[in-house]
C-alpha cells in the first residue's frame, strides 16, 4: 500500500512527461480527445438549453422514463442538472408550464440536493428540501433514479442504517442492477462516511457477482478501490488486503473489453479503471485502457486530482505511455489539487 499511495501522490502532480507519437503508442491524438462530450441524444438538447428551451430536454427525459431507460435517464439527468443550476429561470419556466410533469420535479430535486450539498450546513439544508425529492419519487413509483437521489440525501443528513436500508430496498425493487442506485449505496458505505473500506469491497463484490456480463455494476469493486486509494487505509479497524484492489481492477478489465474501443458507454469506469492502474503501477494495463477511452475523457475521476481533469488525463496517459515504453517521465514541482466535493 504504501507504494501504491507514493504512485497515487503522482497523479496529483504536474508532470512533465515528453510526448509519445501517438501513432507508436496506439493513442488518439491530444486535440481529439474531449471532456464529458454529450452522446448524440443529449447534444441538441443541451444546445436547446442554452437558447433557453426547456422542450427538448422534457422531451429525452420523457422518452427515457417511458422506455425504462433507467441508466440513460440518470446520465441525461446530470448534464441537465449541470445545466439548470446556473439558470432559474430555465427551470422555473419549464415547472410553470408542467407543475407535475415527473421529469421536471426530478430535475428540481437534484438541482436543490447539490446546492444544499454545498453548504456549510450541509444536513439542515439537506433536511429542507426533503419534499422535493419525495415529490420525485412519488411522481412516477416505477422510476428508480429519485431512489438514488433519496440514496445521496441520506448520506448527507447522515441517515441511519436502518434509515438507508429502508431506501435500498426502494431502489432495488425497481431496478435490482441500476448503476446509479449501487454507487450510491457504496458511497454511503463507505469509510468517509458510514462504514469502512471492507464493508465497501464487501458490498461491491457481492453486487458485481450478482450482476449480469456487461452490466457496469461488474465495475463496482474499482469504485471501492479508488475510495480506498483516494481516502487511505480509514480509521475503522477494518483493513483490505491489496490483493483486492487488483482484483477489483482486474474484473473491470473483463467488463472493459466486452465493449468496443471508443464507445462512450464505459467511458467513466474506463477513465476511472485507468486512474486506478496508473496509481497501482500497472502501466502496460493502463496504457490499453487509454486507447480503449478514445477520445472520451470525464471529469470523474480525474478531477478528484485536479483544477484541470483533461489536462491531467492527458498527463497520466502521456505518462502511462511513457512508463509502457521505458521512457522515464520528468517531473516537476508537486502540487496538490484541492479536495473535490463529497456529492459526487
């Protein structure tokens, strides 16, 4: 572990890592790769946004909740969170005109459960806009992802476990595998905040055995081993083997290939399952996954690290690159990026 936490110190820093040919090392080149690009669904809904309709977007969210499409729907609801939070009066006019359209009470009660994450007095705030989130989840009962929101509040109010297992079984019951729900329920769980690091991989493991091949809760292990890389060993009396973490890795590896290279897809739990070889010294490894990315870089993990997520992916892939052909990267001086919000 503590060579693993020395690799991981390097993701923080700026490096200086001379530039491969793209072409030798397999990679896309550094223009073409882009941050949280939208799929061509979300695209013109969000260039609609931004010219102030609300239309467009009402329209994919619609279609997603019709169509049971519970994990696009969550996607498509965060880019449109993102969106709305900085203009009221998009949103607001989009509730004036459907006061009980399912799709816009979910969009208000996550855009008030991230301001409130953000304040000082985080669980009062939480606390508050309660009825938001249960209005969401009230409008339409077959619809998991207001379960994964009302997962997140419950951490931040600090819930009890009974309290969190009540909201599980909600989540479970209309979706026994959706990603979103899953995350969030590891979050809860883990070390920073209710749990340990074991109770984490405990819960990981056991869903991403129950998972089907090719469902993305297969990479639920990586999440807790980036919790336990990003957080340290905790301060519950619970250790983790190291074993685990490559296993986690490991098993996401599988998921990873049974896509094609380029699909946006995995893009995150690719990024995310690059970042963890990288901080692992798995390099070789970390070097198939870049090129699997394509251009698809995301802000998560990345920005964990760092002010400037692209700019460190390129970094890390310049470097995984560099480590792949024994080619020993420049470093220069360390800095570390500030810690990042706990909603996400």
């Amino acid at each position: 572990m503590v060579r693993t936490m020395s690799l991981l110190r390097s993701l923080f820093r700026t490096a200086r890592v001379p530039a491969l040919p793209q072409e030798v090392a397999g990679l896309m080149a550094d223009a073409a790769v882009l941050l949280d690009a939208p799929d061509e669904r979300l695209s013109p809904v969000l260039v609609a946004a931004a010219l102030g309709a609300y239309g467009p977007a009402a329209e994919l969210l619609a279609a997603t909740r019709s169509g049971a499409e519970w994990e696009n729907r969550d996607r498509y609801l965060g880019r449109i969170v993102a969106f709305a939070r900085n203009r009221d009066a998009w949103l607001t006019a989009w509730l004036a005109a459907a006061p009980h359209d399912p799709d816009a009470l979910l969009v208000q009660a996550e855009v008030a459960v991230r301001r409130a994450w953000e304040s000082p007095v985080r669980a009062e705030r939480l606390r508050e806009v309660t009825p938001l989130v249960t209005a969401a989840a009230k409008a339409d009962p077959r619809d998991p992802v207001p379960w994964r929101l009302a997962l997140d509040h419950a951490r931040g109010t600090r819930a009890a476990h009974t309290a969190f297992e009540a909201l599980w079984e909600q989540a479970v019951r209309r979706s026994s595998h959706h990603y979103g729900c899953h995350v969030a329920a590891l979050r809860y769980l883990s070390d920073a905040w209710h749990g340990s690091h074991r109770e984490c991989f405990d819960f990981a493991e056991r869903a991403a055995g129950d998972a089907l091949p090719g469902s993305l809760v297969r990479a639920l292990p990586l999440r807790a081993a980036y919790a336990l890389l990003t957080e340290g060993p905790g301060t519950r009396t619970t250790s983790v083997p190291e074993d685990r973490i490559d296993a986690a890795a490991d098993l996401a590896i599988t998921l990873s290939a049974s896509f094609a290279p380029g699909d946006p897809w995995p893009a995150e739990v690719r990024n995310l399952l690059a970042f963890v070889l990288a901080a692992r010294g798995r390099w070789d490894a970390a070097l198939e996954q870049f090129r699997r990315i394509g251009p698809h870089a995301t802000s998560f993990p990345w920005a964990s690290v760092s002010d400037d997520p692209l700019g460190r992916f390129l970094e890390v892939r310049r470097e995984a690159g560099a480590r792949a052909a024994g080619t020993a990267p420049l470093r220069g001086r360390a800095r570390r990026g500030r810690p990042r919000g706990h909603y996400a």
